[in-house]
C-alpha cells in the first residue's frame, strides 16, 4: 500500500459564484448513483478541477496560447469607476469565501511555480489566488469537453449497432454519468501530516528505573 502523499491546507480563497456552481456540478457528476457509491464535497470536486485544470494550463503556457485570465476576480484596492459611473469590476456580492481546503502540498507548489510563468504570459501582475481561480475554470472546462466527447462517441456507437440490426431489446439506454477521477478521496477531517500531532518523544536522557528485587526470606 502506497503511502498518502502530504497534503496542505490551502489559504481562503474568494471564488465566483458561477465557478462555484461549476463546482456543486462536477460533484454531481462524480457521485455514484448506486447506494453504496461516495458523497462527493464541494471540496473533493474543486481538488478535482483544480489537479486537472493545473495539466491544461501548463499545457497552455507550454503552448504559448494563453495570453489572458478568463477567471472572474475581485477588483484589487479601492473600486475605479469608469465613464458612466459604474464599477468596472464584478460585484463583491458575486464571489464567496471558499473555506480553507485540503491539497495535495505537491500540487500547490507546482502552481507557485505557475505564477511568474502565467504573469509572463499575460503581461500583467499576477497572484496564486488568480491561478488557482484559472486552474480551476479549465479543469471544469477540460471535464465537460470530455464529457461531449464520450457523448457522441457513445451516439455513434449506438448508431453503427442500429444500422448493424442489432437485437430488439438490447436495451442501450446508457447515460454517461461521470468522467475520470484522478484526485484520491479524502476522509473528513484529514489534514496535512505536518498538523498531525507526533508521537510522544521518548525520554533518552532519563535513568531507565532499577526492578525492585523480590523481598528475601528472613534468615
């Protein structure tokens, strides 16, 4: 049995109520629809995206097609208004603190490693909060292209077995109900190893106690 790889809380992160929802959908989709299949969090389906989302922007910037940041982000400091008035940022009402989540350690420092790289490419200033909110926008985009992907290839498959004749009755109403799952299940309440309390040091310094010797016998 393979050791659990160190994990790490990451820090509150302010996410888009539309990324949000993109979240509570993929943990849908990741749900067995047996009775005996997991309940998948919200925080199990953001890992999710997230491992997968940091692949596709590595692979983007690898690429050199990434130039912009479509993940919504709150506006930095004090509002700037534009012409007519109106704040040119999304509404703060519109994003939600996430609450702080548990990650593979691996994981975050590649997407540290990330950072500069993105700012290259996008010419801007750019923060880990602003990868993380990318990373996870193309994970679910990444999810659902695979999705579509599997759906016409089932519809096409169901197509040749009908023009094939194939027996009345086979009974093809498959549904495609989840894709692959490449972040392991956490139990509630793991946190990294580092936060686990260590075993109780031994005392080395400390005398080792003599054995009383049994009481002899009055002579």
């Amino acid at each position: 049995m393979e050791p659990r790889e160190s994990q790490t809380l990451l820090a509150p992160l302010l996410l888009h109520a539309s990324q949000l929802d993109a979240a509570d959908a993929t943990a849908l989709e990741m749900s067995s629809s047996g009775a005996m299949g997991p309940r998948v969090s919200r925080s199990w389906a953001l890992r999710e995206l997230l491992t997968v989302g940091v692949v596709e922007l590595a692979a983007r910037l690898d690429a050199v097609t990434l130039t912009e940041l479509r993940a919504p982000s709150p506006h930095r400091g004090k509002p700037r208004n534009s012409g007519d008035g109106l704040a040119d940022c999304p509404p703060t009402s519109t994003f939600h603190v996430l609450s702080p989540m548990v990650v593979p350690r691996s994981l975050v420092e590649t997407i540290r490693g990330l950072v500069p790289r993105v700012a290259h490419a996008t010419g801007r200033v750019v923060t880990l909060s602003m990868v993380l909110r990318e990373a996870m926008l193309l994970g679910y985009e990444r999810r659902q292209r695979a999705r579509r992907d599997a759906l016409e290839k089932f519809a096409k498959l169901q197509s040749l077995l009908e023009l094939a004749g194939g027996p009345e009755g086979l009974g093809l109403d498959l549904q495609i109900v989840t894709g692959s799952v490449v972040t392991p299940y956490l139990p509630p309440g793991v946190r990294s190893r580092q936060s686990r309390p260590d075993p109780a040091p031994s005392r080395s310094g400390a005398k080792p106690k003599k054995k009383k010797s049994a009481a002899k016998p009055p002579k």
